[in-house]
C-alpha cells in the first residue's frame, strides 16, 4: 500500500478529507495515491494535514531538478 494512503486510512480520513485540510484537490492526492510523484510543496502540506515529518513521505517526490 501506497505510504499516503497508509496513513490517510490510519487517521480515518477520505481522500477529500485530506485533499480539504491539506488544500490541495482530491485528484492530487488520488494520483500520489495511485504512484503519481509529486512536488516537496505538495507533499509537505499533506503532511502537516496527516501531523507527520515531512520525511516520511519524501521518497513520493518527484525529482524537481528535472522540471
């Protein structure tokens, strides 16, 4: 299982719950869910919504030197 969604389902929260206490769309967090890298920014907001460290979700960035 995907570690977001380990921890999503952990804190009893919908995908929206967390897309909304995160502020960022539920489509964003259904694609991390489902392999979709994602931004430090992105994932450091769902963090702080999931009351975790950062680093437990870093290995889900994407490498932003390639952008």
């Amino acid at each position: 299982m995907n570690k977001l969604k380990e921890l999503r389902v952990k804190a009893l929260l919908t995908q929206a719950d967390l897309a909304a206490k995160a502020g960022v769309d539920k489509s964003t967090v259904r694609a991390i869910e489902g392999g979709q890298p994602a931004r430090l920014l992105t994932l450091a907001h769902l963090a702080a919504a999931l009351n975790v460290p950062l680093e437990t979700l870093e290995n889900l960035a994407i490498d932003e030197g390639e952008l």
